[in-house]
C-alpha cells in the first residue's frame, strides 16, 4: 500500500517526538546521577531566583517560537 507524504510525515514526526522524549529522560537520568554526587550548591537569594526564572522563561518562549516558525516553513515549503 502506497503511503502519502502528509502520512509520512505525519509518521516521521512522531517518531522524532518519541525519540526526543525518550533522549530527555536519559539525560535527566544521567544529569540526576550527576547532580547527586555534587556538593550542594550556596543559597541563592529570592531576587537572583526571579531572575533565574525569568530568564529561563524568555528561553523556553524564545524556544516554542523557533519551533514554530519552522513548522509554518515547512508548511510553506510543502
């Protein structure tokens, strides 16, 4: 049976979720093993976690944008 190229893709996306999921639990893993054998770090004052936060949030947006617009190119392309 002749599969379609939205069907592949479609196929080939998932694919490539279920691996990135499955490389995100490994390293959480291995970086878990990591972190247990480390010292604990210095407290961090309340400003400096907000901060942190903040920044990782920009991160995480600027990150769900990018994944974004490849998608809308990949359409355009298609």
């Amino acid at each position: 049976m002749r599969i379609f190229q939205p069907e592949r893709a479609l196929i080939a996306r998932e694919t490539h979720e279920e691996n990135r999921r499955e490389l995100a639990r490994i390293l959480d893993q291995i970086s878990k093993g990591r972190g247990s054998s480390l010292p604990a770090p210095p407290p961090v004052s309340l400003e400096t976690q907000f901060q942190m936060s903040v920044h990782r949030i920009l991160e995480d947006v600027q990150r769900a944008k990018d994944v974004q617009t490849a998608h809308i190119l990949r359409w355009l392309q298609s």
